[in-house]
C-alpha cells in the first residue's frame, strides 16, 4: 500500500498537459538566456521560477491564495497573514514584489549605476526620452479598444518603455494575473533590441540623416551631478506622487554614486544588493506564470502589443528628433531618437552602430545615452501615470 501511495504522489503522476507545455516553455527560456544570452540576469531566474512553479505537487506557489489577497469579498483580502502561514517559498518571495519592494531596490542600483551627464549636458535629450514613451499610451489604448480592461492595457503599454522593473512594479500593482507574461515579453524585448530597432531607424530616416555628426558634449560638473537628482525627486514627486517610488529610489541610487561619500554604500547599491534582488525578483515573477495564467490568448496577445509599444517607442523619439531639425541650427541625429526607450545602455550603442553604418568617423554614443537615461525617467514617469489614472 505504502508503494502504490509513493508512486501515486510522484509529480509525474500528478502532472497535467498544461503543465507539461509550461515545463517546455520553461526549458526554452533557460535555453535562451544561457545559450543566446537573452538578458541572463534576469531571464534565467525568472525561467526557473517558471520550472518550479509549474513542478506539480511541490507547492511552491499557490495562484489561490494570490486570488483570496485580491478578492474583497474574501477574509484573506489583501492580508498577507494566509500567504505566511500556509504558502510555499515562491508565494513568501512574491510578496516582495507585490508590495514594490523588489523593483525600487533594482532601481537605487540602477541610480548607482548610471550617469546622468549626457543628459545634464544636453537637456534636450530629456524631450526626445519623453517622445519615446508615446509607444506606451498608444499601445494602453490599443488594448484597452480591443478588450483588455483600462488596468490591463495599462500594464501592457508600458512594456513600450523597455523597462523591466517598471514593468514589474506597474503590472504588480494593476494586473498581478498578467505578470507572468508582461514580464517575459518586457525582458525578451529588451534583448532583442538590436534586431528590432535598427529596421525602424533605417526606415525613418535618410543617409544623409544618419551621417549627422554632432558635436562633442561640454563637461558637465560635479555639483551639477548632485543636484540633479534630488531636483528632479522634488519635481517628479511633487507633480506626480505616484512615481515618487521608483523615481525616488533611483535618485537615491544615482545620489550615493554622484556625491562621492558614501562609496562603499554606491558600491553595495550597484553589486550585492542588486544582485540579491534580482534572484527573488526573477523566481517570484517567474512563479507566477503558471499554466492557467500563461496557456491562454492573452498571452499571444500580450507578446504581439508588446513588440508594437516598443517599435512605437522607438519610432516617437526618431521622428521627434527629425521634428526638432526643422527649428534646430545645430542638427540632431535623428539616430539617437530611438535611444529614448529605457533599455540601457543597449539602446545607446544600437544608435552609434547604425550611425557609423553611415560614417565611421561618428560616435554617437555619449549623444545617444542622454535620451537612454531620460528614457529610465520617462518610463517611471509613465508609470506614475498610468498608475493615477487607474490604480
């Protein structure tokens, strides 16, 4: 008897078809980000979430007790007391993502790790990282015309933002049922902006628009550099208090990094605190994709507007850029338009590399990473929005 009970609790016993699909879908992944090299970092965690999710009878993740936290008719109803007591490894880590605490971790290791000079030196690089997010809204009101609610399309646009965390905390927080997926498409993107963005670059513009050369950027100082996060916290804050987390946490970052007293902090933000977090950022999320949230049209639905908000992105800073040479006597290369998506700094030496395509003797890089840190800002901003209208 006690042999028949062993065989009989085997998980092969216990697998279903979906959750036979979701394994291989798990395995395709991993193959991916260790063998393609797809945004490892943070794919392959979240692929293993995915593994261990969907491993029947282990218990790591229980999509019920996630469903009585969001129902208001439920006593569980946005208690984390259920998930403590009766939940698995993966629905303990989750909770981290839930409550936002995972994304606005990354981000203050993201602050720590990026500079915004080019940016300071070029403030116009802050319109054409605004222009980018256009793929954002117009992709929220795609979706929300073609079924999605007002809370869903919102998550799905801002995939057009490139930006993983963002997309995580926004979806956390309007549709958890969705960030299995979301998340996926967002970082799948995000690695494969080399392939998606030079056709829309090239499509846009002339050869004599990619061989723009501009000039070199004036030094920026360092008082300059420590200023300018806790301005923009003030501002972005005060106008929109709903972005105030991830805004906040990668000035903070970007402040520890700048001020240049608290190194071994900066240093912290920028190794061992981000890369604790994105290990329980990328198996709660990948926890989630369980066979009932993923094994549906909205998936293929999400992955299809997914990579139309982030040409769209692509696209609005390029054509803002080549709007503003109608007024400009130095002119821009429209190139550095596209960097305005928040995929750093991949987006920036997408635009060097098809602008030396064109002239070799032109280095676009520094250009292109003002609108490629103003695209991190953007996003969260975006972000903020979305999450006032419908959160």
């Amino acid at each position: 008897m006690n042999i028949i009970e062993f065989f009989s609790g085997m998980g092969f016993m216990q697998m279903t078809w979906q959750q036979g699909i979701m394994l291989l879908v798990s395995f395709f992944l991993l193959y991916l980000a260790i063998h393609k090299k797809y945004e490892p970092l943070l794919l392959l965690p979240i692929a293993f979430g995915m593994l261990l999710t969907n491993l029947p009878g282990a218990g790591m993740f229980h999509s019920e007790l996630w469903s009585a936290f969001l129902d208001p008719n439920s006593p569980a109803y946005h208690s984390y007391g259920a998930i403590l007591k009766e939940g698995g490894l993966l629905d303990v880590l989750y909770i981290g993502v839930k409550a936002g605490v995972y994304p606005c971790l990354i981000f203050i290791g993201v602050g720590a790790m990026t500079d915004f000079g080019p940016l300071i030196a070029n403030p116009k690089s802050l319109i054409l990282g605004a222009a980018a997010q256009i793929g954002i809204f117009v992709t929220f009101l795609c979706a929300n015309a073609m079924g999605f609610s007002p809370a869903e399309a919102g998550s799905i646009g801002i995939i057009g933002g490139a930006d993983g965390p963002t997309s995580i905390f926004l979806t956390s927080k309007l549709a958890p049922h969705l960030l299995g997926p979301i998340a996926i498409a967002a970082y799948s993107y995000m690695a494969l902006v080399p392939v998606i963005q030079p056709p829309i670059m090239r499509l846009l513009t002339t050869k004599k628009e990619r061989a723009i050369k501009m000039g070199q950027l004036r030094p920026v100082s360092k008082t300059e550099k420590i200023v300018f996060p806790i301005i923009i916290t003030a501002i972005v804050a005060l106008i929109l208090p709903d972005a105030a987390p991830l805004i906040g946490c990668l000035m903070l970052g970007n402040l520890m990094k700048e001020c240049g007293v608290v190194e071994r902090l900066s240093k912290t933000a920028q190794n061992e605190l981000m890369n604790i977090v994105v290990i329980f950022l990328g198996l709660s999320v990948g926890a989630t994709a369980t066979a009932g949230s993923f094994l549906n049209w909205q998936t293929l639905m999400i992955l299809a507007m997914g990579i139309v908000a982030f040409g769209l992105g692509s696209a609005g800073g390029v054509l803002l850029a080549k709007f503003m040479n109608l007024f400009l006597k130095e002119k821009i290369n429209p190139l550095i338009g596209s960097a305005g998506v928040s995929a750093v700094p991949m987006a920036a030496r997408v635009s060097q590399t098809v602008g030396q395509e064109e002239n070799p003797s032109n280095f676009l890089l520094m250009h292109a990473m003002g609108p490629n840190v103003a695209g991190v800002i953007g996003s969260a901003v975006a972000a903020g929005v979305l999450l006032t209208m419908l959160g």
